[in-house]
C-alpha cells in the first residue's frame, strides 16, 4: 500500500585530488569554459552574418568532428555535450525573458577562473565511484573522496565543482522515498528576524549563535578585500580568504536548515508557512536580510524533505499575519512592537507566536474555500484552539 515517490537528492563531497590530478582537473574546465566560449562565439557569428540562430543540436553534431580532429581537450563527450545544453540554456532564458518584455543582458563570454564546473550527465561514463572509495574521472584518475554519509539511492549525473580552491563533487541521485509514520500534527511557521522560525505551539527556533561569529568574520575578510590594492597578490590572497569566509558561512546555513528541516518533517503531518516571494514583496527593505538567504534554503530542503516523507506542506500568503489575530480581529502592530495582545477575545503571546498561528489559521481558511464540506478539519476548525496547537496561555 505504500506509494512509491521518487525523489531526486544531492549529495556533495569533498575531494582531495593531487598535485597532478588538480592540474588535470583545471585543465578539464578551461577546456569546457574554451568551448562554451567558442559556441557562444559561434552563435553569435550566425545571428550577426546570417541572421541565423543555431540551436544545441547544430552545436552538439559538430562535436563529433572537432573531438576527432583533436581539438578539444575535454575527454568526456557527453561532459562537452553538457557544456552546449548549459550555453543552450542561457539562451533559452534570455529569449524566454526577452519575450516576457524584459531586457536581459546577451549570454557572456566565461572567464576561466568563474567557470567552475563540469558535468557527467550519466552516471559510469566518464566518472564512476570505485570500490576502494575513490572517484574516477576520465583524464584525471582515481580521486581520493571523503564520504562523509553514505550515499543512498541511484547515481545519476556527478558534477566537480571548484569552489574556492578546494574540489567537491555532487552526485544527484534518485531515491525512493521514505515515509514516515502518518502523523496528524500539525503546525504553522512564522520566519521571523529574531528568532529563526516560531512555531504555532509557541516554540521558538533560535538562530545558532555561530552565525554571529561567521558573520563579524566576513565582514572582516571583505573590509580586508577593499584595503588590498588591486592587483597585487595580497589582494589576491584576500579575496581567497573572502571566498572561504562565504563558503563557510554557506555551509553552516545549509547544515543548520538540514537539522530543523528534519526535525519539523518528523513531528508534524502537515506544515503551513509563509510564501516568501510574496513575503520579500511585504517586507520591503527587511527581506535584504541575511535571513534571506537561510529561509530559501530552509524552504528548499523542508519541501523536499517533506515530500519524501510523503508530509503535506503548504505555502499560505503571509500578507497581514502580523496584523491580525486568530479571531478574524485587526491587531496593527509596528515592528518594534514583539507582543500580541487581542481584546476582543484575550489573546496574549508573543508577536510571531500569534503570526505562526494565524498562518496556521490561514490554511485552515483556505482549505474550507476549496472543499465542499468533506474537508476533515470542517467541524473542528469553528470550535477550537485545538487544532491551531493547543490553548494558548
Ligand atoms: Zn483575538
């Protein structure tokens, strides 16, 4: 009776290639940025001479040829074709929004050092992970790999990605999912500035104080950048130590959304929370907040941690939240403002407690309007604070 989902998920481990292989490795993406960079050059020709706009597969057949000729030193095939489906897919965004009435930038040339990345598109050709835990690329080796976690699920593409000077590779995989017991809790989250999220029931997931830490340290590296003459190696070095500081305060983030992900995901059947793009339009200013970043990763993993687990989520319009109390009443509230106090039916918690609830509230509206009466919570949802997690205190 268990319905089969498949999930796709990544996996990203470090790599710790040698002194040899890292040559190799760097050799294998200038030569995929040279040719990204000559099939935009072409591309471009055929538009300006001929009026002609070439499509991937008039690009992907030529490269038969220039391979034999010897003129391209990416050895995997299908790893130069994925270098003409990424120059494919730029164009197709820039026509896409050229057509919506924007006006986007024309694709650009790549500079060898931002061209970070290339992709085995299928799995044991080209790169295969070997018995004796290594990962083999074609025309670089056997590369050491620290596994972390066990990998689970089916490999389909791996990508190597250079991020500040350090290797990782990220295998997609797909996997069965696995659900968890049914579970009929259920709860609203609020994303808030102070807190990390709170939840309808009250609790409140504070942000790990390491992010302070992480940030006066990027602050530092960047104040170090801007003092560095241009140019010069110690700029250079900064801007090292500047790309390390982001990439740490990256992984923190991902790490910290990957705990509370899997922690709502196993307590509660059904989770409410705000729709961000409507919710960065209400905010204004404050959505430019380093909360940004955090909240769309921790959506991203809570969404698809969710659906392996076969949970309901569900994105309300966070528009008035704050606003309103549970009992349908206006509540305006300034944002210096951190307590919740309703007189018309007594209300009293703190502000984003009463936000969790009301988004909570709002599915509850919603799924009324969409059903015909057989929606479970019809009856409950006219009588109690139960299901909004409990009487409030
Ligand atoms: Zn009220």
């Amino acid at each position: 009776m268990d319905t089969e989902i498949v999930v796709k998920k990544n996996f990203k481990y470090r790599l710790y290639p040698s002194a040899a292989q890292t040559i190799a490795l760097d050799t294998q993406l200038a030569e995929a940025c040279r040719l990204y960079n000559a099939a935009l050059q072409e591309r471009r020709d055929a538009y300006r001479m001929a009026g002609k706009s070439l499509n991937y597969c008039d690009q992907a057949n030529q490269l038969k040829d220039i391979r034999a000729a010897g003129d391209l030193g990416l050895i995997n095939a299908q790893c130069a074709q994925d270098v003409l489906r990424r120059l494919d897919k730029a164009f197709k965004a820039f026509f896409t929004r050229i057509k919506r009435g924007q006006t986007p930038g024309y694709p650009r040339f790549r500079s060898a050092s931002r061209y970070d990345s290339i992709t085995f598109p299928t799995y044991g050709d080209g790169a295969k992970l070997l018995d004796n835990g290594k990962l083999r690329i074609q025309g670089v080796g056997q590369i050491k790999l620290k596994r972390h976690r066990p990998i689970e699920g089916v490999i389909k593409t791996v990508t190597v990605k250079r991020e500040s000077g350090k290797w990782y590779a990220f295998l997609s995989v797909e996997c069965e999912a696995k659900s968890l017991p049914p579970s009929t809790e259920k709860t609203g989250l609020d994303l808030g500035l102070q807190a990390f999220a709170t939840l309808s029931d009250g609790t409140e997931i504070e942000n790990p104080r390491y992010y302070k830490e992480a940030e006066a340290c990027l602050r530092r590296a960047q104040r170090k950048v801007a003092r560095r003459k241009r140019g010069s190696n110690n700029r250079k070095k900064a801007v090292r130590d500047l790309q390390r500081a982001h990439a740490h305060v990256r992984n923190q983030r991902a790490d910290f959304a990957h705990k509370i992900s899997r922690m709502l995901v196993e307590l509660f059947g059904l989770i409410v929370i705000e729709n961000l793009k409507i919710k960065g339009l209400a905010a204004g200013m404050l959505a430019k907040s380093v909360n940004d970043a955090g909240w769309s990763s921790f959506i991203a993993k809570l969404t698809y941690k969710a659906a392996e687990a076969g949970r309901v989520l569900l994105k309300v319009d966070p528009r008035g939240t704050s606003q309103r109390c549970v009992c349908g009443e206006p509540n305006p509230k300034t944002l210096s403002q951190r307590w919740h106090y309703c007189e018309i039916c007594g209300l009293s918690v703190p502000r984003d407690h009463a936000s969790a609830f009301e988004i909570l509230r709002l599915f509850h509206r919603q799924a009324h309007v969409h059903s015909d009466g057989s929606c479970p919570c019809a009856v409950e949802s006219r009588t109690s604070w139960g299901l909004l997690g409990g009487r409030p205190t």
